[in-house]
C-alpha cells in the first residue's frame, strides 16, 4: 500500500514549520463502544467496521498510547508499532479509505518510533506542522476508561493493577481489560493473578494475537522460555505483520540454542520493521553464533547505521570483528560502544582491553583492565579474570603481538 493512505501530521513549537494544518475533526469507528483514541489500549476492536468512508480521521493519537509503564513490561495495547499495524493491515484490505491523524510531539516517549521510522511508521507518511491552538477537547475518554487511562498514562503500578482489576471484574466480558489486569499484575510481579487475567482473556478471545503476545511475556518472566517461544509464535501466527511477536520468538529460541528457527523468525519480524535496530542487533547474535560472522557484522553493522546511540550493537560488532581477526576494527567499535555508554560495564571495558592488547596497545589495555577489575568483585570478578587471561594467553602466541606486554597484562590479572 502507498505510504500516503495512512498519514500523521506530527506537531511542533510555533514557527518551526509552517506545514499543512491537520484538519480537527474525529469520526468514531462504525461498531465501536467509543469514539476516542484514549480508548484504544482497552478495546479489542479500533478499526471500522462495515462500510467505512472515504476518510478516517483520528486527532491526538498520542492520547492512544500512554507511557506511563517501564519499556520492558508496557502493555502492548499502549504501543503504536502494534495499535498502528492494525489499522495498516486494516487499510490493505481497503485500498479506497484514507486515514489521516495527529500525533503531539511533546511526549516524546509516545513518538519515538515515529522518528526512527519503525515497524508501521516506515509506511505512514509523517509531516511536521505547527501545533494548534487549544481546541475542545471532543475526544476526551468517557469515564468508562478514564481513571483506567489516567493510571496507564502516569500513575504507578499499584493505581495500574487497583484500576485494572476493579475494571475486570466490573466488565468481565471486555478482554482488554483482563491484558491490562495482566500487564500490571507483570509489573508487581503478582504472576499467579496475572496468569489467571490471561486466561480469562484466551477465553473470551482465543483468537487474539495481543492476549498470546502478553503471555508470552508472562512465560519469561515465569522463567518458562519454552512456553514463551510456543505463545509468541501463535501471536506471529495470527498477526503475520505482528512484528514484535517475531522479534520475541526469535530471542526466545535463540535462548533455547535454536538458531535456525530463531533466525527465520527474527527476518520475518524484520519484514515489518526494517529499521528495527533490536532485531538487527538479534540477527547478529545469532548468525554469530552459527559461525556466519561475515554475516554477523554487517547485521551489527546495519544496526548502529540506524541507531548510532544502541551500544550493544558496538560491542557486538566489537566481538565479531575480534573473532575475524580484524583486531583494529575490533577496538575502533569497543571505543565507538563506550564513548556511548553511561554504564561502561566492567565486562566491555575488559574485552576493550583485550582488543587494544591485539593491536599493541598495552598502555590503553591496562588501563581498562584495572578500571574494570576495580569495580568488581566475587564471582563476576573471577569470570572477567578467567575469560581475559584465556584471551590474552592464546594471544601470546599471535605473530606480531607485544608478547611481553602480554605477559604484563597476566601478571596484572595474576595479582588481581
């Protein structure tokens, strides 16, 4: 489908553009209990349904979205790269309708994705415009979601699973509301309740990619990463374009030393999100750990081409590189990695070390070295020991390498 059927006019400061204004009228979806895309994160159906018109309109699509919980436990019913794909799958059945929206550019944990086009955002057609002035506010959730929405947006876990759970049980039929219970009950780590959410979901809509999807989240932090690659897969299956679903099952298998399977879910995910930079960066790994490792590093390679800022693309790309035998290469991508990196890990700065060893650089290699140990103890301390000398004792043998600036460095990690 052409990018320009689906466009969002994202909003900026006065004067920044002078842009075409989106218009600011809303036509509720044809069925729907609701008009508002404040509702959206707690309803199963978003998309028209009958005969829709020509155009669909849909202000404040920031407002569908809210931010309110940590990246890894967000529920997948406040996510643009899901709720947006839906309506992209909507469209291809469509060819005649129009969608347009807006979306405010201040909350930027909303409208991330949208600026590094991924998943659906690489076929929406996004335009920068003035933002208007205070309009009424007709799309405003009904109280029905309200409070519902308010906790999702900026309150805590605990507002999140009272409000929830009240919800669930008031309206035990809608289930969205048995995800939302789910997603906070994750996060309290209440997972016998959130298990129980989820299946009240599966049984009211068994056919929905978004209830296995959250399962499959459930199962990991249930440490069952086999029942998590099995629900993800189903998500995938019902949702082709469900691109998450893959990236999921893909890590999930690749957990599981399946890395043939996980290699073909991870490109399956990178068909609809092809400048994810995650999936990028998994593809990687495991095309690495199958030995591949030309393919390896232009995986990683690709990955920080698209997100520069994704340091552990560095530090694999790193690794790969010194697994190749580029060993300068290897240490420009550590030293790329950690000028990135808040945290500098102890490991990284260690295999850092071991890179500007290759290259004769003992000086530098000490100092990340001492750095690294300095800052840990017991048994990661031990690990780092143990795996560096290893390194550095083959390395010893390399034609060309510093041998007693090698040997320097043993000493060092002899003394630690």
């Amino acid at each position: 489908m052409n990018v320009s059927r689906f466009a969002i006019a994202v909003g900026r400061a006065q004067g920044s553009d002078p842009g075409r204004r989106p218009e600011p009228s809303v036509l509720a979806p044809a069925g729907a209990e609701d008009s508002t895309t404040a509702s959206w994160p707690f309803r199963r159906h978003i998309t028209p349904s009958g005969d829709p018109p020509a155009r669909i309109r849909l202000p404040r699509l920031h407002r569908a979205f809210p931010a309110g919980q940590t990246s890894g436990t967000r529920l997948v019913l406040t996510q643009a790269t899901y709720q947006l794909q839906r309506w992209l799958d909507w469209l291809d059945g469509h060819p005649a309708v129009i969608v347009l929206g807006d979306l405010s550019a201040a909350p930027l944990a909303q409208a991330r994705e949208a600026f590094s086009r991924r998943g659906p955002w690489a076929r929406i057609a996004v335009e920068a415009v003035p933002l208007r002035e205070a309009e009424p506010r007709d799309d405003d959730p009904p109280e029905l979601f309200g409070p519902l929405g308010a906790a999702f947006e900026q309150g805590d876990a605990s507002d999140r699973w009272r409000h929830a759970r009240r919800m669930a049980y008031d309206y035990p039929s809608h289930p969205a509301l048995h995800l939302a219970q789910a997603s906070a009950c994750m996060e309290l780590l209440r997972l016998d309740e959130a298990h129980e959410a989820i299946a009240h979901a599966l049984a009211l809509a068994p056919d929905w990619e978004a209830v296995y999807f959250e399962q499959g989240k459930l199962w990991l932090r249930s440490d069952d990463t086999e029942r998590a690659a099995v629900s993800f897969a189903e998500a995938g299956r019902l949702m082709p374009s469900f691109s998450a679903a893959f990236s999921n099952l893909g890590a999930a298998l690749g957990e599981l030393d399946r890395h043939d399977e996980a290699l073909e879910a991870l490109k399956q995910a990178l068909q609809f999100d092809p400048f994810g930079h995650p999936i990028l960066n998994n593809i990687g790994a495991v095309t690495r750990d199958l030995g591949r490792l030309d393919e390896a590093a232009s995986a990683f390679r690709l990955a920080v081409s698209h997100a520069p800022q994704f340091v552990f693309a560095h530090y694999n790309l790193g690794h790969t590189y010194f697994l190749q035998g580029r060993f300068a290469d290897a240490r420009d991508a550590y030293e790329t990695g950690l000028a990135a990196d808040a945290q500098k890990s102890p490991r990284q700065r260690c295999r850092a070390a071991l890179a500007h060893a290759a290259t004769n650089d003992i000086s530098r290699a000490d100092d990340y070295l001492r750095g690294a140990l300095a800052e840990t103890e017991g048994d990661v301390r031990e690990a780092l020991v143990n795996e560096s000398g290893a390194v550095l004792r083959a390395l010893s043998q390399a034609p060309g390498v510093d041998a007693k600036g090698i040997q320097r460095l043993l000493d060092l990690l002899e003394e630690g």
